[in-house]
C-alpha cells in the first residue's frame, strides 16, 4: 500500500486476479470493494487483466504483488504523464491446466 502524493492511497491485492484499488482513508475495511465515489471507502480501480488485456497476468501466474515509488532518476513521462510508481509481482508458475 503506498500514498500518492494527492492524497490518494492505493492498494495491490491478489484474489481471483491481480487488482488495484484505492482511497482517501487507509483505514477504512472492506469485504468486497465496489466501484465507487466515496474517497472514505475502498474503491476497485482496475485489474492487471483490464489493464494489460491479457489473462497471463491472472491469479493463475502472478502472486504477491507489491507497489513501489521509483527513485527520482529513474522515473519516466508517458503521454505526459510523470510515471513514479511501479507494481512488482512474482510468476510462480505456468498454468498447468487448460479450462
């Protein structure tokens, strides 16, 4: 969990799939996070699937997830935009089932 520097905290979780959510008040539980409007709430921003658009980035591949700031030097601008955080995950394995 990390605090951008707007005042937003964001989370990584792992559950069925690899999601991001956030608000404006860590401390704040919930058992599943809608999306919603309320900054005192958790609220679902997306997953890595929905993001990336492809399911290699699925609770079947990825564990652990994990975000972070980069170090000044190395953060990047793309579309204009300052990119200073990252989201690490482990790949613990292939799938070993086809559905």
């Amino acid at each position: 969990m990390l605090r951008d520097d707007d005042g937003w905290w964001y989370r990584a979780s792992k559950d069925a799939e690899i999601t991001i959510e956030r608000t404006r008040n860590p401390y704040t539980s919930a058992y599943e996070v809608p999306r919603t409007d309320d900054d005192q709430q958790w609220s679902y921003v997306g997953s890595l699937t929905d993001i990336l658009g492809n399911d290699r980035y699925s609770w079947m591949y990825l564990e652990g997830p994990e975000l972070f700031r980069y170090n000044d030097a190395d953060v990047k601008t793309i579309n204009g935009r300052k990119m200073r955080f990252g989201l690490m995950c482990d790949q613990y394995a292939e799938a070993a089932f086809k559905l």
